[in-house]
C-alpha cells in the first residue's frame, strides 16, 4: 500500500508548496490528501486510518487544529497516526497546549522543505517501529 498523508491547513498557497515537497524524492508517489478546514480534515483523518503523517495548521476556520486534536483524543480517532502541528504561534505555551490534547510534533511556520522531510523520516520510524510499516 502507497504511503499517504494529510495535509490540514486554510492557505491555499501552503497546499501548493506542500504538493512540491511530496512531488520530490522518497515522498513522490506518496497520496496526499488536503483540507481547507480542521471540519473537513478531521473527516478525512476518520476516512484514512492508515496515514502515515498529519500536517495541522493551528488557525483555522470551523474548527481549529487544537479543537481537531481535542475531538480525536476524546474520541480517541486513529491514536497511532502522528500529528504535527505547523503554525506561526511560537511560544512554549502554544506547544505545550499543542502536545497536551495529542500533537506529536510542533513546526513553526515559516519552515524549510527538509524541516517537512525530517518529519516524514521521523513519522516512518514511528510506524515502523510500532509494526505497521
């Protein structure tokens, strides 16, 4: 089974420049999903169980990514797919609040290409790790 991913963020602009960086190296081939909304993000995260990574904005329109986090956790959706969060908020308490309901990494915006393939790496791991690979 193809790798794939989701990508929750209300900037059309990021959608693009996520699209170049899974269209690059070991990540070409890989389905991505997107979302313009933590609402219908969180659709899509309940429609693929087998994600291998979740790229969340945090400010977002109808339901903001620590509102997502939240409702998975309460609902306890898919605990063994990684989240990050990928925001401009920069303070320790904004990741910690993050890490609280659930996020599994914390990016700050503006971020490098090899920042989103060092979490990809890194989420691969995990599933390997966990025997899912």
């Amino acid at each position: 089974m193809p790798e794939s991913f989701l990508v929750i963020d209300d900037s059309k602009l990021l959608h693009q420049m996520y699209r170049l960086i899974f269209s690059q190296g070991d990540l070409a081939g890989a389905t991505v999903h997107y979302a313009l909304n933590g609402r219908d993000g969180y659709g899509m995260l309940a429609a693929h169980p087998d994600l291998t990574l979740v790229l969340l904005d945090l400010n977002m329109p109808e339901m903001n990514g620590l509102e997502v986090l939240a409702r998975r956790q309460a609902e306890r959706l898919h605990p063994h797919v990684p989240i990050a969060l990928v925001t401009t908020e920069s303070t320790e308490d904004d990741e910690a609040r993050g890490r609280a309901v659930g996020a599994w990494d914390y990016l700050r915006k503006p971020f490098q290409p090899s920042d989103i393939q060092k979490l990809v790496r890194r989420a691969r791991e995990r599933k390997r790790s966990r025997g899912a690979a």
